[in-house]
C-alpha cells in the first residue's frame, strides 16, 4: 500500500484573538484538537508522513504536537517533514522561536527547501508542494470568512486538486471532516 500523507497549513499568531499567547484556553484547545486529528488520520486512514511548512503559529504547533505523538505506543512509525520556503525564512524571528524551530528541525524526519528567495511566490510554492504530497490536508482555517491569506489559498488548491480537506476553525477550534 502507498504511505498516507498529510500536509497542515494555517494561520501565524497575529491572526488569532489571543496572538502569541499559548496559554490562552482557546490556544491549548486548537492544539489538542490538532493532535486528535493526528491520532485519527494515523489510526483510521494510516497516515504516516506529515507535511509542515515551517511558519510560525499553526506549524509550528503542528510539528509539535506531531513530535510529541510520536514518541507515543504505536506512532514511532510517524514521519514529520518541515518543508521550509526559502533558506533564513527564519531571519526576523525572535530568539524563542528560533529555538523552537531548531528542536523542530533537530527532531523531524526530513527538511527540504523549496524556494530560493524571500517572496511571496517561494510561500506559495511551499504550500503547493505540500499540498501535491498529500492524500489529505489539515487547516486551521474558517472557510466561511473568506479571509485571503495562504492558507486560504492553500485549502483552495486542495479542494480544487480533490484533497479531503479537515478544517479546524480558529474562533472555536471544532473540527470539520
């Protein structure tokens, strides 16, 4: 059988009510419910590789929570890929999160840079490519405010390109498959 893949976009932290707090209830619950839907994909639709691009906000907690699930029973088999836009995407990045990049990185099972310079289009690329490995797609994302951003772009290529869509919305963090 060919392995299960999924790829994860969503928002930076400026985009969410609560920005750069992690302790705020509503953060802790689109973190739990991201690795929920993990567990799930890898549990029922065998999904062994996950795809993140390596932003701040919904990535990096995504390969976070996916590092974490890994070192559980029965998910050593998890594979996390970063797949950066462009070598020093990082560069304006405070120290805090540039660390926590690097334990990302340090952890995951593969990193591959897809674009060769700072612009809008290496992004894009990023989240194609992502978008093109995967049997199925995570966004943390509210589909009915039409917000015009890449991961609005992102979960628009998927659907357009048949990639079952699991939509964890960011005002309220309830899943949608």
């Amino acid at each position: 059988m060919n392995e299960c893949v999924c790829a994860i976009t969503g928002h930076r932290p400026s985009r969410f009510k609560f920005k750069y707090s992690e302790d705020y209830a509503l953060c802790k619950k689109i973190k739990a419910n991201m690795l929920e839907v993990f567990r799930k994909l890898h549990d029922e639709k065998e999904v062994r590789r996950f795809y993140v691009g390596g932003a701040l906000g919904v990535d990096m907690w995504a390969a976070e929570q996916i590092l974490r699930l890994k070192e559980q029973p029965g998910y050593e088999d998890i594979e996390l890929v970063v797949a950066l836009p462009f070598v020093g995407h990082d560069a304006k990045w405070d120290q805090r999160s540039k660390r926590r990049m690097e334990f990302i990185l340090q952890h995951c099972s593969k990193k591959e840079v897809i674009g060769n310079e700072d612009c809008r289009e290496s992004y894009v690329k990023r989240n194609c490519y992502m978008v093109d490995q995967a049997n199925y797609l995570v966004a943390v994302y509210d589909d009915g405010r039409n917000l015009r951003s890449g991961t609005m772009q992102c979960v628009r290529y998927a659907q357009k390109n048949h990639v079952p869509v699991v939509l964890i919305h960011p005002d309220t963090a309830i899943i949608t498959w």
